[in-house]
C-alpha cells in the first residue's frame, strides 16, 4: 500500500500521535550531533510525551475497532482482527523512534565525553 494512501485512511488523532512519537526522534538526532546538557533535558519530557501519545492513539483504535463491532449486518471477525492490527501501528511506530532516539542518545553522550 502507497505510504500516502495510508495516511489518507488514517484519522486526525492517529496522525497527531504519530507525530508527536516522531519529536524523541528529531531531539535525538539533535543531541547525537551537538551534545549539550539542556537538549539531554528535554529528551524526558519528549520521551512521555511520545509514550503518552503511542497509548491515546492504540487505546482509540481499540475503542473504534470495538465500536466497528455493533454495527448491524454484523462484522466478520477478520475485518475485526485487522482493526486491531491497524491499532498498534501508533505503539509500533512510537517505540520505534523511541529506541532510535535513545541509542542516538547513547552515542552522543559518548561523543561528548570525548
């Protein structure tokens, strides 16, 4: 499926939390490049923001994939186990970056110390 095509199928909520998951990552990197204690700082309170993030857009997922389940005709179950499936892409990606940006973290701080 073409990246943007699922962007379009994604709703408002979903791209919000990807995006705020996606800051560690860009604050990461920054501190990877010019280490500084004060960019260090701010990789903690990013870091919850995107865990906070990765939980509100899987629990709203969830709560669609489950809301999906009353309508009427009822729905088959593979279409509800793709929901689900689809939910966990915001915690995916949101971990994903979420170790990308620590071991960025690691390195720069080893840079720094030299």
């Amino acid at each position: 499926m073409d990246f943007f095509v699922m962007l379009s199928h994604m709703g408002p909520a979903a791209i919000v939390s990807m995006l705020v998951s996606a800051l560690p990552l860009a604050a990461g990197g920054l501190y990877l490049f010019a280490p500084t204690e004060r960019r260090l700082a701010l990789m903690r309170p990013v870091s919850l923001a995107a865990i906070f993030a990765a939980l509100s857009g899987t629990s709203l997922g969830f709560i669609n994939t489950l809301r999906g389940m009353w309508v009427e005709p009822p729905r088959e179950f593979r279409i509800i186990a793709i929901g689900a499936a689809e939910s966990l892409v915001t915690l995916y990606f949101a971990f994903s970056c979420l170790m990308i940006a620590w071991l960025c973290v690691a390195v720069g701080m080893r840079r720094a110390r030299e």
